[in-house]
C-alpha cells in the first residue's frame, strides 16, 4: 500500500505541499478549539463533565 502512494505522489507536481498543508490545518484545527476550550464558561465545563454522571429518569427507564 505505502509502494502505491509514494510511486503516486513521485509522480505528482510539488508533492511536498500536501504534508505541509495537511499539517498546517492540523495544527490550526487543534490551535482553534484550544482558544474555544480556554474561552468557554466554567459552569458550562462543569455542566458537560457532569453529563455522564447525572440519573435522568428518561433515558433509564425500566421497560
């Protein structure tokens, strides 16, 4: 599989632009929803954390 995609991409004009893209939207991606995470309310963190903790009644039923 590895043979077939370095055989495409030695073919390919300027092939050494789509790693550095790639990893270019990867780290703006990850920079992006850090700032978010950082600039989000406390009680809402607390909120989303409690989610998998709180008992609601409707989605234990015993039927």
């Amino acid at each position: 599989m590895y043979k077939f995609i370095k055989t495409y991409t030695e073919q390919m004009h300027a092939a050494t632009i789509y790693p550095l893209f790639s990893l270019l939207v990867f780290f703006i991606f990850f920079i992006v929803l850090l700032y978010f995470v950082k600039k989000m309310d406390k009680t809402t963190i607390t909120e989303i954390s409690n989610i998998p903790l709180d008992l609601d009644e409707t989605t234990t039923t015993g039927n």
